[in-house]
C-alpha cells in the first residue's frame, strides 16, 4: 500500500470510528428520551389510579418501575462504554450530563411507583374531597416532567431555565395542600390516616418537581459548562407550617 493508499484508509477508518461514536452518542439520548416518557407515563397512571381508586390498576404502575430501573442501569452501562474512548470536552458534559439525568428519570419513576403504593393504602378510607389538591399539584408536576424533556430534546437552555422557575409555584401549590391537610387532621381524627397519606404522595410530587429541576440544570450544564445559572425562588414553607 503506497504512502496515498495509506493516509485514505486512515482517513476512512477515522471517519468510521467518528460516525460510530455519534451513533452511540444518538442511541444513548434516545434511550433516556424513552426513560423519560416512560417516567411521566408512570406519573400520569399514578395519579389517574388516585382518582379511579383502582388498585389493579396501581399495582400495574408498581410492577412497571423495574422497566424504568432496567432502562437506567443500560444507560449507565452505555456512558461508561462512551467515557472509555475517551471523549473530548464537549462530549464528556453531555455524557456526565446523560448520566445525570438518567437518575432523576429513574426518581421520578420511583416517585410515581411509590404513589401507586399509597393510593392503595388510601382506598381503604371513605374518599377525600382533598384529593382535588393532589391532582392540581401532580398535573404540574406531570407538566414539569414533560417540558423539561422536550428541552432536553432540543437543547433548550431557555426552556430550561422557565421549568426552573416555574418550580416555584409547584412549591407554592404544595404548601398549601399541605397547610390544608394539617387543617383536616387537625378538625377530624378519622381523616389522620388517609390524610398522612396523601401528605406523602404530596411531598412525591413536590420531589419529582425538584428532580425536573435538576434536569433543567443539567441542561444549563450541557449547554453552558460551568457558567453560574440565575437565582431561583423557592416556596416551600412547609417546614414552618
């Protein structure tokens, strides 16, 4: 093979290695779109079991986690594969930043799970008018979810930044579930029960916020290394209820 020959193949073989790692790169982002839809399916059947009181349909949300689980530790198999070719700059933050995300997906399926759980605990109580307050606080939560997906999907720093934001008033929607329940507790003792419940699926929701959160700077990372993000307000007052 003459000197010409030589330097073509390099170049071809260069060019292969170049497009297999973008492939990967473009696998990995698809898994953890999947992950993520998986996710807030999980929270929207969680919270529709709530509603139904429907404990078949709650234990089908429970045994689903451990496809999200499954999903998240093939992710993490995927970023390490990636980190061992020995990534440049740019791709090493989306990879820490995959890895990331990958974690507060599988959270937020662990929150939904868990909400499956006590809406079954729940169902063994006369119905709650304050279960209207839940569905409010878990379509934000569910809203959340999905808008900072999508940034995610389009590199969306701004978006990003407005599901940041918007974490406010999830906080401020919690606190007053919360101050509410105290309330009924406080006038009924039969409502102390399923009330400590709904406390609980509340404070799911109030975490799954913050994990979107947590998304949406992880986006920040991917898009801007280590540059300071803005401040951001928060509004849970419920220590001090």
């Amino acid at each position: 093979m003459n000197t010409y020959q030589d330097n073509e193949h390099r170049e071809n073989e260069s060019r292969h290695i170049v497009k297999s790692y973008d492939d990967e790169q473009k696998a990995l982002l698809a898994q953890l779109i999947r992950m993520g839809q998986m996710s807030a399916a999980q929270l929207e059947a969680a919270l529709d079991v709530v509603e139904r009181r429907d404990d078949q349909a709650a234990q089908r949300v429970i045994g689903n986690d451990e496809a999200i689980d499954a999903l998240e530790q093939q992710i993490n198999h995927d970023v390490i594969h990636l980190i061992r070719r020995g990534p440049l700059a740019g791709d090493l933050r989306m990879i820490l930043a995959a890895l990331r995300v990958a974690s507060d997906i599988e959270r937020i399926g662990d929150y939904a799970a868990n909400i499956a759980k006590r809406s079954m605990a729940l169902n063994l109580s006369p119905p709650l008018p304050l279960t209207r307050g839940l569905d409010a606080l878990g379509r934000m939560a569910v809203r959340q979810v999905r808008d900072v997906l999508d940034a995610y999907v389009n590199r969306d720093g701004e978006a990003a930044l407005q599901v940041r934001a918007r974490d406010a008033e999830l906080d401020t929607l919690y606190t007053g579930l919360f101050r509410e329940l105290l309330t009924y507790m406080m006038e009924d003792a039969r409502a102390i029960t399923p009330c400590t419940h709904l406390l609980f699926m509340a404070k799911n929701l109030e975490r799954i916020g913050d994990h979107a959160t947590n998304i949406a700077e992880n986006i920040w990372f991917l898009l801007h290394g280590e540059d300071p993000m803005p401040p951001r307000e928060k509004r849970d007052f419920t220590t001090s209820a």
